[in-house]
C-alpha cells in the first residue's frame, strides 16, 4: 500500500516512532551493501533498527550515495536520496564522461528518477539532496510532479515542496500532455527478433517516455561476461534536460556496480525517419567510455 506523505514530513503517516524502542545501530551496518534500491521491507527494518526518522533516514543516506558517483571531470560529488510512493528508497549519483560536451553529464536527480523508474517506481514523495537542484533538475523532476508537491530536501534547511524551487513552472501539461515520466506505462508489444540483444532493445524502446517528438528508443547493452542491460529514452518537456537510452543504460549499469570498460555490445532501436535519432550521441558517448564496443542500429519499430 502506498505510503502518504504527512504535513510535517515526520513521520511518514503509519510508521512507528519507535519511541519505546530505540536502537542505535550504525546506519552503514544494516543498509544494503548494494544500496540503489532499499525496498520497502528493508527500509521498515532500518528505521526499527537505528532509530531514525524517515526524513533522517534519507538525509543520512545522501552521503553514503556520494561515495558511487564518478564526477570524472569536475571531482564534485553529488548524492541523492529518495522515497517512492512504494515505500522503497533510491539512491542517485552524477555521472561524468571526460572528453564529451558536459550536456552528457548525468544529474543526481536524473540518475535517481531513471533508477526509480527502471524498477516501476510510480511516484516520488521525497528528495534529500546534498545541494540545492540546479535549475536543469528542477525542470527534470517536474516532469513527474506538475503539481510540486514532492518535498525537497537540502542541507540546513526545512523541507519545501518543488513549487518552491521552481515557481511558474512549464511541463507536459502546458503542451496538453496527460501523465508523466513515472506514471506512463513501461510496458508495450514488440517485433519478433531472433536476436536476443534486438529484443531487450526493442523492449527499452516501447517503454521509452517520448511524448514530445515520438521518437520512441532504446538500447541493449551487452557486458564481456554476456549480461545484458538495458536503457530508455526520457523526454523532457524543455527538451534539454532530457535522458538519452545510453545514459539511462549507464544509469543501470552504475546501479549494478559495472565498469563501462567492459561493454563489449550496443544495440540502438529506434524507428524509421524518427524526429529526434540518438544515433550519434550515442556513437559519440560510446567511442569515450568503451572503444572497443561494437554498435549497431536496427530500425525495427516502423
């Protein structure tokens, strides 16, 4: 069941305060080793066990998130922490590629929201962040709050709603859009491919998010060991803050702790005469971080 939001944040509405039994148990010692996702039970857990408060809890984490990012050209490292509507908790980092225009990089934010929605997340209640959101992720994540209930927070200070850092907002519903990025299905057909790798990327592509151009892709990532990951685009209504396929893929392949080193595959599906091609980007972002991967282009949605 959903968790609700209370007006003052503390606690989450049902959850014990566990005033009668507080324990003072590090938090590093109970939390995942992998701590990306931390579902719902496990989060419940944690709280029992050291006695924090959610709001604690998710500013506790944000540190803990900053030691996986890879900031491989400003050395700025940024975390964040969030709780779905799920109860689960995701973790974000910022991604940084040397040699690449920085419109490349990968946002804490950004790399939070794609973490969720890679694992169904359909909506975020709260963000603790290490630093204020720049104003290219307010924008990213007001593609899935038009409302700006979600509730930000930063270092010294309280908890403020999106609204508040990004007033007169322009979203999808100003382009008569209904839905978000959380909300609109990830599940769609797709073609019959002999080709495996063809077909997880074929998959990537119909759960794209690309309400604005219809340029539906998404990419097949395939690892020297044979594992294979995926990644969808994400649209933004301000263009710019979008997440191309491969970036959501890095997204992942971060959140299982690989190198991109060992890519040794790409597959990019996109259609046909699409609007909006991820194909040189991608080319562009794959010769920098895997060299040595080969990558193919298959227009198989049309």
């Amino acid at each position: 069941m959903p968790f609700l939001l209370s007006l003052s944040f503390l606690p989450i509405a049902g959850q014990a305060t566990f005033q009668d039994e507080v324990h003072s148990v590090p938090l590093k010692e109970v939390i995942p080793s992998n701590p990306f996702v931390i579902t719902s039970k496990q989060v419940q857990e944690i709280l029992r066990l050291t006695g924090l408060q959610m709001q604690e809890l998710l500013v506790e984490l944000v540190p803990i998130a900053k030691t996986f990012s890879r900031p491989m050209i400003s050395g700025y490292q940024v975390g964040a922490s969030a709780l779905g509507k799920s109860g689960n908790i995701y973790l974000g980092v910022n991604l940084e590629f040397p040699g690449l225009p920085l419109h490349e990089t990968v946002h804490g934010e950004q790399f939070l929201v794609a973490n969720a929605r890679h694992h169904g997340e359909t909506g975020i209640l709260a963000i603790a962040v290490s630093a204020a959101p720049c104003g290219h992720c307010r924008q990213f994540l007001h593609e899935i709050d038009e409302e700006g209930k979600m509730q930000i927070i930063i270092p010294n200070a309280l908890p403020r709603p999106l609204s508040y850092f990004l007033p007169e907002a322009f979203g999808p519903k100003d382009l008569g859009l209904e839905g978000n990025l959380l909300s609109s299905s990830n599940v769609a057909s797709f073609l019959k491919e002999e080709d495996p790798l063809v077909v997880h990327a074929q998959r990537a592509a119909n759960g794209s998010y690309s309400p604005y151009t219809n340029s539906k892709s998404g990419v097949a990532v395939q690892m020297k060991d044979g594992k294979i990951y995926t990644g969808s685009y994400m649209e933004n209504a301000a263009f710019n803050p979008s997440l191309s396929p491969l970036q959501s893929a890095l997204v992942v392949l971060v959140i299982n702790l690989r190198r991109y080193e060992d890519i040794s595959k790409v597959i990019l599906v996109e259609p046909r005469d699409v609007k909006s091609s991820q194909e040189a980007q991608i080319r562009a972002l794959l010769k920098r971080i895997a060299p040595s991967a080969e990558i193919e282009v298959e227009n198989v949605l049309n």
